[in-house]
C-alpha cells in the first residue's frame, strides 16, 4: 500500500469510511466523501495528515471482490476497477429493468453513488463511460475488464515443462556434493532438451535470470547448500540464533584439539616433526585460556584428561619455571564442559569427571559453531605464529609451504615451541581487548573489563569461584577399577603383569591370602596399581614387579606391544634350532617345520610414544622398591601364631 494520498483513496476516520474525491495542494485542501451518510466535506492536507500521524485516521485497502472474475493478481487497480464497473452495469440494468430508458437510467445516476459488491459505495462515473458499459453489457466479462488490465508481462514466458525441465536438470547434475556443473552448464543442458521436446525453437534460447529464478522458487533458495560436503555443511551453512552467555567463569568451557601448521627441528640431526596437535581449553565468559597440551602424536582421551587436570589445578609455578609473565593464575572447578565427539573424547573414559561435578556436553564432529570460542582461540593462534620459522601456512591456509619450511633457519624445538603458545595465551591474548567485551556489554553499573586478564581478576574480586577437587578426587577420576586375586607369591596379576611391593604384605594382612579385592589403575600407566585400604579407603600403591625407578610410564597397550616386540625380534641361532630338531627326531622318528611367526607391525609414532611415557614417569616418580641385597618377607597369619603360642606352652606345661 502507497504512503501517498490520492484521488479515490478510502480511508477510515472516526469510524466512518470516507472516499477522497479531490487533493488540492495548492490551497492545501482535500474534498472528502462519506460513504455511509452521502456527505461531502473539506478539510486541509495539513489537518489529515495530522490525524493520520495521530492514529485517528488510516488508509483502507480496497477488497477483493467475491466470485471469480479474473486473476487480477499483477494489477490491485484493474481489479478495483472491474468491481466498480460491474457495479455500475448491475445499477444500470436494474434501473432498465424498471421502465427507463438507458439514456433516462444514466441520467438518474449522474453525481449519485454506485453500490459495489463488496458493500461499499463509490461516486457515479461519467455519461460517456456509462454508455461504454452499456454497449458491452452482453458480455460483462469484457465490458468490466480494463483496457490496461493484461499491459505487461502478464503471463509466464515460458510453460510449466520448461521449469519442469530446468529442476531436473539441477537435480541430476547441479545440485549433488562437489558438482562439477555450473549455472551455466545447467541452462545449455536445459536448452538442449527443451529443443529436442520441440518446447523452444531452434533459434530460441533460456536466460541465465530464468535459470536462478526457478532454483530460488522451486528447487532450494540456497543454492550452495546441497553442493557442500555435509559433513562441513552444517556448520558453514549455521545460524546464530543466540548468543551464548555464560554468566560467570568456569560455567562453560570449551575443549579441543588442532593441528598446528608447523615444523619443528626434532632431537636428532636431520630430523623434522610435521604432527604437531595442541590440545587447549578456553573459558567461555572471560576467553581466559585455562590449560593446554602440546602433543607430538594423535592426541588420545589421557591427553584430554590432562589438559582438563591442567585446566582445574593451578598453574602458577608452571609458568614461572617456563618465564612467562602472568597477572592471572586461572582454574577452578569446571561447570559445564563442551567438546566434539572425537577420537580423543572416549565418552565411557571421561564419563568419570561427573563424580567431581562436572557436566558433560558432546558435538558433533565438524561443528564448530557449536563450540565457538575454542574455534575463534584456534584460529587467532594459527594466524599468530604463522610468521615464526617452520610455519607451513601460505595465504591463509595450513600446508602450503611444508617442504620450504624445513629449509627456514633455526627452526624451534619442542619447547621453544611451547614456550611462545604459552607466552601468546597469557602475554598477549589474555591482554587483548575483545570486540564483543567492547560492543556487547552494556551493563553500565559493573565494568567487568575488555581483555579476558581484566574479567578474570574482577570476577575473582567480586565472586567465590568454585573450588578445584582434592588431588585424591581427581585420581580416581583418572584410574580405572577392576578386580582381581591378591596372593603373597604373584600379588594381583593384570594384564600379564604381576604387581608386589612392599605394601603387599599390608594387604595381605588386612584382606587374607588369595582375596578378590578391587584396585584402580591407569590405563597410560602399567608401573602401578592402587588398593584401598581396608580400614581408612586411603589407597595403597602396588608395583610392577618388572620395573624400575627409571622405566617409562607405558601405557599397558603400549608395554604389551614393546614385549611382543622384543620376543618376536629374537633370532634363534642354529645350534638352537639344530637341537630341537635332532631330539625332536631322535624320539619320535619324524621331522618338524619351524613356523615362523611374523613382527607385529610398527605402531605409529613409535618415538614419540617413547617421549611421553618418560615425560609421565619424571611428572610421577615411584619409590625404590629393590636393592643390592633382596629381602624376602614370610607372611604368617595371625591365628597361625596364637595357635603356634598355644602349643609350644603347652608342651612345656607337659614336661
């Protein structure tokens, strides 16, 4: 509907309906027609308008008429005008039909209103066109239709096949994942089989606008959405509906893991590190980066933990033996934990953190704008240390100058590396103003700062943050249980290990020989074992009898592959063989061929592997538990020796 005031106009005022016979603007007056008193009035331009700003007056569009007369959907005004003339051919005749002439009949109306269809009345039209609707009175149809009703492109260009044709053809070629077609292929396919259907004629042609109106109208108005790999669809084609708001630190925390573009000089000469993951954690109410792990191979649910153990612990003496400088010390309980479903996220593994009071929150993998703040962190420190030597990122993308970037000098090592990520989280991120700390925080009663280090210390002034579990409370988040028979030869077999030490006899005192007792373990570390003990439930470590103070933390998969490794790369010499073939023949008279059983192949990132589990056992040493002189204890129950004390006095008694 037109802001504009015009000659025929029906507006609503005062509850009447009144019809706009004249504007004049010169004398700023408009004649007005009320339609249910049959008055005619004048007001100013000026006045009406006023009452229109004031809401004592509106504009009323004209109704459609009932029945079907034409589809006068492309013109409001021919189809306002048909009504009017029908009403204007039904007065007429009626007025015929009476006994007048046509000539008396048009005279009579002359200056009086017409009744139309739709009950509303409208002022008589001249002789000349009343007399014009007469003659064509036989067939209303044509004599109530303007003469400008069908000026235009009133009807389609092309039939409903040709749009059929153009569907079919995006379906099948354009509209698949990673479609080779283009727009453009689509409309010559679209040509060619409309000329052969005999629809369009050898010379006749399709336009690219026809080709983009039907795709919007009748197959999808997002044309990229089904050309998309779905698995990254979802997360391109994701609307933020609204915005996440945590409220306070540590409600929300976001986890990930993403693979650096980077390579670093490794520990022998020569050798280049190309897999780098780091695995970071992130608040989602001050973006405080909150722990981190730097990680040389696929990054597996034990480095999870520790970067989520990192993330809840504090960190300050960290990252003063590391000289960064640091305002703030960040941890706390987590609320809320947010992170993907892969591989290094084992749902049955991390479901222990709940104990602690910590909720999990899974997404799927490739949604990124479900997490957005860790996304947003992986994005700016990609774009950061893009410029130190052994960045393979050219132009904006991960990858593209990997063999240059082995030939940059003094390419960082491991640490050096890890040193800038923790110096970029807490010297420079922690300290960057953020554009929605800046634009969408309107709260001008409390200025909680415009960096993530600000945040973080007013939250810490003016709120208890929640506390971090005991260390006790996060073993048993880290261990898993299972159950098994302690016994004072073998102690608790496990995975086909046996773990003693000198607390067994502990045990053993407390539960009885050969008892099913439960112990706790972790499953990245096969040098230890933990029962509770009996009376406090503290728990009690056990050891494995086959290491040391210097042997690596393995995990048990990892240890069982190195033992089978070794057993399957001995190499028998041929006296050995020569000997069970000769007894072997010698007593039962027939010969025997050795079958040779192939190496378990090489896991990957053998070395890297080997790094870690020397990195856990210097984090979490173990006592001593041999020396140059073994001891052996005997273990005796105790009802074993009241009875032994019963008997010898009573002997003596005897003699």
């Amino acid at each position: 509907m037109s802001n504009w005031l015009k000659k025929n106009d029906i507006i609503t005022m005062n509850g009447a309906s009144i019809m706009i016979q004249c504007l004049d603007t010169e004398s700023d007056s408009a004649v007005l027609f009320n339609i249910a008193t049959q008055e005619t009035s004048s007001m100013s331009i000026r006045e009406l308008r006023a009452k229109f700003a004031s809401g004592n007056a509106s504009k009323k569009s004209p109704q459609a008429a009932r029945g079907i007369l034409r589809d006068f959907a492309p013109s409001s005004s021919a189809s306002a005008k048909t009504i009017f003339n029908l009403g204007v051919i039904t007065l007429l005749k009626k007025l015929i039909a009476s006994g007048k002439t046509a000539s008396e009949a048009i005279k009579a109306t002359l200056g009086k209103p017409v009744p139309l269809p739709t009950g509303e009345s409208m002022p008589m039209c001249s002789a000349r066109q009343a007399y014009r609707l007469l003659k064509h009175s036989d067939n209303p149809k044509i004599a109530a239709t303007p003469a400008y009703s069908l000026r235009g492109n009133r009807a389609p260009r092309y039939g409903k096949r040709m749009e059929e044709i153009v569907v079919q053809v995006i379906d099948d070629y354009y509209g698949r994942e990673k479609s080779r077609f283009s727009l453009r292929s689509v409309r010559e396919i679209a040509i060619e089989i409309a000329k052969a259907e005999g629809i369009l004629a050898d010379d006749d042609t399709v336009s690219m606008k026809y080709i983009k109106a039907v795709l919007v109208r009748s197959w999808n108005p997002d044309r990229d959405h089904n050309r998309l790999d779905q698995r990254h669809a979802k997360s391109i084609k994701a609307v933020a509906k609204n915005r996440i708001k945590p409220g306070s630190p540590l409600n929300r925390v976001e986890v990930d893991a993403v693979k650096l573009p980077m390579v670093l000089r490794g520990d022998r000469d020569g050798e280049f590190i190309e897999h780098i993951w780091l695995l970071h954690a992130i608040d989602c109410e001050t973006s405080m980066p909150l722990g981190w792990r730097l990680l040389f191979a696929a990054p597996t649910t034990e480095d999870t933990l520790s970067c989520i153990q990192r993330a809840i612990f504090p960190k300050a003496e960290l990252l003063r033996s590391m000289g960064v400088k640091f305002s703030v010390d960040p941890y706390g309980a987590i609320m809320n934990l947010v992170m993907d479903n892969g591989q290094e996220n084992s749902k049955e593994r991390l479901a222990n953190v709940t104990k602690v009071g910590i909720n999990l929150q899974w997404t799927p993998i490739n949604s990124g704008h479900k997490k957005p703040f860790i996304e947003r962190l992986n994005r700016s420190i990609k774009e950061t240390l893009e410029i130190l030597p052994g960045s393979t990122r050219y132009n904006g993308k991960d990858g593209m100058r990997t063999e240059q970037a082995k030939k940059d000098e003094n390419l960082p090592t491991k640490e050096e590396f890890e040193n800038w990520i923790v110096r970029w989280y807490y010297e420079h991120w922690a300290h960057t103003p953020l554009e929605r700390f800046i634009c969408a925080d309107y709260e001008i009663t409390r200025d909680l700062g415009i960096t993530p280090a600000e945040r973080w210390e007013n939250f810490e002034k003016t709120q208890s943050l929640p506390l971090c579990p005991s260390p006790d409370e996060w073993r048993r988040v880290r261990f898993l249980s299972s159950r098994g028979k302690m016994s004072a030869k073998t102690g608790i077999p496990f995975k086909n290990f046996q773990f003693k030490g000198q607390n067994l006899q502990k045990l053993i005192l407390q539960y009885g020989p050969d008892c099913t007792v439960q112990f706790f373990y972790d499953p990245h570390d096969f040098r230890t074992i933990y029962v509770p003990d009996k009376e406090s439930a503290e728990w009690v470590e056990l050891v494995n009898a086959e290491v040391g103070t210097t042997t690596p933390a393995y995990s048990f998969t990892d240890a069982k592959k190195r033992r089978a490794t070794k057993r399957a790369s001995y190499k028998a010499p041929p006296s050995r063989t020569q000997f069970r073939t000769d007894i072997v023949e010698r007593s039962t008279g027939t010969q025997t061929k050795r079958q040779k059983k192939d190496a378990e192949r090489q896991a990957g990132f053998a070395h890297e592997r080997e790094l870690q589990a020397t990195e856990r056992a210097y984090e979490n040493p173990i006592q001593e538990q041999s020396s140059v002189e073994p001891t052996f204890d005997t273990y005796v129950a105790e009802d074993a020796i009241e009875k032994l004390v019963k008997h010898k006095k009573t002997d003596r008694t005897a003699k």
